[in-house]
C-alpha cells in the first residue's frame, strides 16, 4: 500500500515517456499516433469526467506486439492504458498519469468457432455486433447485449451486461478463458476449454472486471447460446413502478426463463414515445422477450400475461412480426436518445446501481421522489430481473446549482443502494468515476485485499493506474 | 516464490504448536480435541493418499471465534486447515505440516432465507441436504448436488458442482457471496447480494476453488431456483459412448434446457444393475432430467427422445412415478457403491477430468481402450452435458504391478484431457493429488500468477499450506 500511496498521482518522467515513444515508433511506425486530436479520442469521451488523453496511442497486430508495448513500459515504469472501442462510463479510459493506450482497433479477428462445444475464440478488439453477424449462419449466438457495439475485450474488462444478462448471465458467465498479457509482459492463459474446472484459482474471473488493472486481455474463448427456434416480444403497462416490479419477482420465482425485462418509467416511455415514434400509454412498462420453443414461448408469454394481470397490469400485448419485435428493442436501445430529447441542449449522464430485487421497488421509487424533490430530468430504466437500473441526468452544465444538486443526488443513490444491500454499480464498473464508494461497499479489509492482489500482480503499478484500487 | 519454497516441506516449531495448542484449550474447553483417533478423522481418509492427521481439531461456533483461532495461529505461523464434512477427494483436508483443523460441524444455521430474492444465507457447515429440507417449504431448493452430503462451505471452497451443473452451473455460478477470514484474522464479505455487481476485482470467485490457501470461509450467500412445477426423469439406452455424447451435444445446442444428463457406461450399467437391483440393458447409457412446467417437460421430453433415435438411441423411457425416478436417481448417486461391489476387497480409487464436450466421446473411448489394455476394472460415469467424467478404479493394493499400472494410466488420463483442451479436474479439486499437473495444464506463467497471489494474501503460508500451489 505504501507502494501506492507513494506513487499516488505521480506523473511518469518526461524523459522515460519520450525514451519509450521513441521505441514503440521504431518498432510500430505510423501504427503509433501521438497527435493531440487522436490522444484526446483515447481519453474519457462519453460522460462528464474530464478528459486525460494518453502520450501516445498503439495499433498492435497480435499478442505479441503487446508483449512488446508493455515491457518497453514496464522497463520505463509509464503506464499502459487498454482502448476498446472508448463507450465505457467512468473513465476508465482516461490516462490520469499519462502514458500508452493500446487501441485493439486491429486485433478484432474471429479466431475460431466451436459450434459443438457452444464456443468461439476472439480477439480482443472484436465488438459484439460484428461477431453475431459472423456467427450467424452457424446457428449460435453471442447473447452479451450493453446496448453499444462494444469491444468483447473491453466488455470482459467491465464485467459487463445488459438486457439479456437475467437468461444468460453477465461477462463473468459467459468468459471461459482469456489470454491475458502481464504486467511483466509475460502472456498467460487463465483458463482451457473446458466447460468446467476446479484446478486452481479462478483467474478468468479475477481478470473479469478488472478494467486494465491487472493485464491486459488480447483474447477470449467465449460461451455461445444457440439462437432460439422462438422468440416473443411484447410490452405491458403496469399502474406503478411497484406493481411492475412485483410482476417482474413473481416471473423470476415462478421459474419462467424470461431473455429480457425491462422496465421503462413514466418519464422514459413519454421520451421514447417521442424520439421512437410510439404510441405507449404514458405509465411504467416492462419490456419484455422469450426464448425457446414456439409451445415454450406461447406458454411463457401466457403465463407472464396472467402475472401481470395479477398486479394489476397488462394488457400485456405480444409483437409477433420480426419488425415489429425490432422496432420495440431498438426503441428500448434508443433510450438514450430519446433522453437527450427530453431537454435539448443539456449533457445526458448515465449512472447505475444494482439492489436485490425485492428491494428494487422500494429503491426505484424513493429515487424518483429524490428527482422531483431536486427539480432533476431524469429517466429510469432498468434490467429489473436482475435488480439493476438505470438513471439518465439531463444536466444543465451551466447551471452551477443544478450540477451541485446532480452531485448530490448521485451520493444518495449509492448511499440507498448500499442500505438495500445493493451495490454502487450493476455493470458500468469503476473506472475513476466510483472509486469514492469503494470502501463503503466492500469495506477497508476487503479493499485492502484488492490492493494486495494489485501489488502483487502489477507491483510497478503501470497497468491502469489511477482505477479501481 | 523464494519465500514459500524456504518454507516448504518445513514442519512449525512443537513449541509454537503447543503454545497454540494451549491458548485453544483455554478459549475453547472442549471443543478443543487432540485425540489421535479425531485428528486421524480429520486427515484424509477417502483416498489412497496417506492420512496426515492435524495436531488439533477446534469446533468454532461463530466468525468471531474462527478469527480467533486464525490469530493464535498466525502468531506463531502454525497452519490452519478448513474442514467439512472430509468427502474431498484430493486430500484437501490432509495436515502435511501439521497444524489446526477448524471443524465447521457446530456452524450450520440457516442464517436467512429472501424467497423473493431467491437466496439464502447459511453458516459453512450447513450441509446440502439439510438446507434443502428446511428450504422445501418455501417453494425453492439449492441445485448444486456433488452426490456427497458435502458441507456448502467445503462445496465452495473446491468449487465442485455435480448432475445438475449443466442447467445451474457450478458453485463459482451460485455463490453471490462469502464471508472469508483472512490469514491475519481480519473479515471481509467478498460482495453485497445484489445479483450482479462490477464493483471491483471478483473475490467471490476467487476465494470459491481456492481449497482454503486464501482464506476460511464461515458464511455463504447462496442462489436459490425455483421447485420447478414439474420433473421428468428417463433413462435412454445407446449403441455406443459416441452415440450417447452425440446425441448429449445434439441435445444441448437445440438448447433443450437439459436438468440431469449423465452418461453410465456398459460396465457402470452392470454394476448398477447388481447393486441397485435394476434390469438396465447391458449398454451405454444416459439418465436425463428436465425441469419445467408439465408442457415444457413434456415437449422435452419428446424432443430428446427424437434426438437419441436419430443416434441409434432409445428407446427414451419416461419414469413418470416419484418413486420411480428417486430409485433411478439414487441408482446414479450410489455408482461409487455400486463400483466397489464389482470386485469385492479391492479399493475404490475415484478420478475426473473434463474436455469439450466435441471431443467427450472420443476421450472416454480411448480411456476404455487404456482401461482394457491394462487390465483394470474401471467403470465410467460421466456429466457429460459439461464433459466431465469420472472413472472409477478397483484397485488391489497388494498386487504392486497393478498399482503402478494405475498411477501410469492416471497421468496417461490426465495428459488425454490437457491435449483435448481440457483440465486436469472438473469438480474434484486439485488438493495434494493432482499439484503436479497444474504446470502442464496452466502453464508456468499462469501458476506464478497464483502463486503471487497466495503470497499476497497469506504471506506466511499457514492457511491449508501445501496444496494447490
């Protein structure tokens, strides 16, 4: 710890960046690019954390080339910084120290497809749409779904979700292997093919969700699901955030194999219902989708719309064309947008929290009366089968106050969360963004113990400093 | 790695043991035991690996009182050793070094049950069973099922997982969190119970698999699933282990939700057919389950039964009684019982391994081939909707021949697997038995990175020392 402390905020010599500049531009020619514009694209974009563009930016080819980067790194003590496609939410992009970003733009390749075992191998730089139109004609299906194309190694790195996670889990269930280099530039794998192990530590999860900090991923063997024979879509309004939520456990409970639901408040559907050109009662909604059999899913959309029915929603209605169903998800994607359209001219922030989901409710409710009680414009949506939700700020960046209020009401809505037993983010990760709530959530010992495993695997503290721990 | 290697093979000093011995005795009266026949109890008694018996075993009946236990012996580097129920078959439980035995048959409580969640929260020592029958009347049941009734705590600690895997996962799948006492005494919860979180590096799932090298586990957040509304369990007769892994893959990729599916070979089918007094044909075999409503089993059922007969299976019978399918499943769960009686006096020796299920069949048959050329009585049962199978050995230990012959094909069935990408273990562990095949499995890179962090996190090397790295 004292490692760290001492480097703490700690710039790289000047002379050692230029020293390992120098190199990377002899062995990697015009694949580096120092230009102010393109380091600035490097840096944290997409929310309202500064942006702290990188020294320099590397397009490597293989593995290999970033066993190189990183040991001209490592011999010089300047960071490395992994860049996948930049959509992360809490800076975890940013080079704060300055340093090397290495952009996976190049290693984005389809290594193999093991349809059998439900498997494929890709490179890191690979983003999610890309790999399902490859996979398409095989019959499977990668079902990880963040809303943005992201990189599959950046979505490994921020333990990642989405709207399908509540069927098939998160990053963490469907990684099951990564090659990974070092901070020593030494390349590991985690993990073989296998669908199962019990030899040894689980270092495919360890590197799961550690945003750059421990090695730098180049590779996944990732877990396939079979592209369903059914699939059924529908939309159903509820009277109260509450009632919708209670359909949504008693779903879950009831052992229905829901691929997707989601919950759009009053606000988001009036928003959406503007930029996507619906027609949606303007009250909470779940969204919802079934994957299986045709009798399976006929069954499970009954069922869903008799539990529904129960809490005093429904009715629930069932897109049966292919475009309507698209129409209704994209829709669901665009919630951005349509956010951003709520109050034009102001800067759209994205947060997340996840609580258990009896609390969800409870949780989602108190958080729009903190909204309207702080004049905030503020949507919610939320993956409501696994408890995590979404709020979108609409900020007035001019407006001192406001920002003061935005501030404060994010520290609540963590502070809630963690009371429900929650956690401060469901699948946006850390980055710089989260690191103040880290000790309330896991508590100094556990903390230090992530700080032990940081020294021990990157003791020069090189690999993305200034994140996590 | 300097620092353990001085250290290994190193006995603690007897006056520090005895020092600690006594501090014990004065905390803990009776629950402090130093009989030879309980420290023998609490060595390795499963296997063939020799019994290397603790010098004391303490009966703790809280955190607090581990964290106790984990302090004396950290003052005075005596090893600390986490025991279950002893069903591990690796020799984890074994005192190489001596040491204490923290026995967690007095922490069994069911801490809470949130049905609306589905978790629970129990003590370490609370055994599958057990928590299953004070479950029931709630309406859900914890899926993992290893045959043994294994303590949740040891489950955890050697990340096992069993028949039901193929639907549920395994433990690293059904933990959302643990309570860990760490190698200085100190606690920490490895995650709040929200059911997903990107908070941070995943030391849930690094602490599940690590055998107690990193830390005790005394309290478990566990997922539970809903009592499905209907069971459907069969037995389905093959040509050939080829026929049935094929039809298994066929099965999976049609994403079949598959319960149960395990593999009996001929051999198996004749052992369980004396024992369990069954009138199975003398041919492969797969007993599967699935779980769902009446419709869906039944449509599965049907769909299954297509599969095999399009593999030259069948045909597919349906035990549609309870007691039926409790006599098959009991039948499955008493294969070791089953074995022994195969070659009466001789001793059951139990081994896995794991591929990808595309190379299953062909790593079983040349396994048969192995077993038949060496003249060994070595029945095969298989999960084989995960690749993983177990070989069950008879092996008289007077004939030495024989014995080597045994410990030459274990390393020829180790290095099957690893060439066919698979690992050395799915769901045993690695223990003392099977240390020496984690190089060629991980790779030395990979296991100095597990060796950094056992370094890291237990720097004196006293938590369960001597195992897996």
């Amino acid at each position: 710890m004292v490692m760290l402390e001492a480097w703490e905020g700690l710039k790289p010599d000047r002379k050692a960046v230029e020293r390992v500049v120098g190199a990377l531009a002899a062995n990697f020619g015009n694949r580096l690019v120092t230009s102010q514009a393109v380091r600035e694209q490097h840096g944290n974009t997409l929310t309202w954390i500064g942006n702290q563009p990188p020294d320099a930016v590397v397009f490597p080819q293989a593995t290999e080339d970033v066993q190189r980067i990183v040991r001209l790194c490592a011999a010089e003590r300047v960071p490395v910084i992994a860049f996948g496609t930049g959509t992360s939410l809490e800076g975890q992009v940013n080079a704060p120290r300055g340093g090397i970003c290495i952009d996976f733009r190049d290693m984005n390749r389809l290594v193999a497809v093991h349809a059998e075992d439900l498997d494929c191998v890709v490179e890191a730089g690979m983003t999610r749409k890309k790999l399902n139109e490859q996979l398409r004609d095989q019959g499977v299906f990668f079902p990880i779904d963040p809303g943005a194309d992201a990189s599959l190694g950046g979505m490994a790195a921020t333990r990642c979700s989405g709207t399908n996670a509540v069927r098939y889990g998160t990053m963490k269930d469907n990684v099951l292997s990564l090659k990974v280099v070092l901070a020593n530039g030494e390349v590991i794998s985690t993990a073989r093919r296998a669908k199962k192990s019990s030899a040894g530590y689980d270092l495919t999860r360890l590197m799961v969700g550690s945003e750059g900090t421990l090695g730098i991923i180049t590779e996944l063997t990732l877990r396939l699901a079979g592209i369903p024979e059914a699939i059924a879509s529908g939309i159903c309004p509820f009277p109260s955030v509450e009632a919708a939520c209670k359909a949504t456990i008693l779903t879950i409970q009831s052992g229905i194999p829901v691929a997707r639901i989601e919950l759009l408040d009053t606000l988001q559907v009036r928003a959406s219902n503007a930029y996507s050109k619906l027609t949606l009662p303007e009250t909470p909604m779940l969204f919802v989708e079934f994957h299986g059999t045709e009798a399976s899913v006929a069954e499970q959309s009954q069922r869903f719309g008799e539990i529904a029915q129960e809490f005093g929603g429904g009715p629930f209605e069932r897109a049966t064309q292919a475009e309507e169903r698209s129409r209704l998800w994209q829709a669901r994607h665009d919630a951005y947008w349509a956010q951003c359209g709520l109050r034009p001219g102001t800067y759209a922030l994205a947060t997340d929290v996840c609580v258990p989901i009896s609390r969800l409710a409870e949780c989602v409710t108190e958080t729009q009366r903190d909204i309207a009680a702080n004049k905030l414009v503020a949507p919610i949506v939320g993956h409501v089968g696994d408890g995590n939700f979404h709020v979108g700020l609409m900020v007035d960046l001019g407006d001192k106050d406001e920002v003061a209020r935005v501030h404060a009401f994010l520290e609540r809505l963590v502070e809630r969360a963690l009371a429900m037993d929650g956690t401060c983010t469901g699948e946006h990760g850390i980055g710089q963004g989260k690191m103040k709530y880290l000790p309330a959530e896991h508590g100094e010992a556990a903390l230090d113990t992530m700080r032990a495993i940081k020294r021990a695997l990157d003791p020069l503290d090189i690999m993305n400093p200034g994140k996590i721990v």
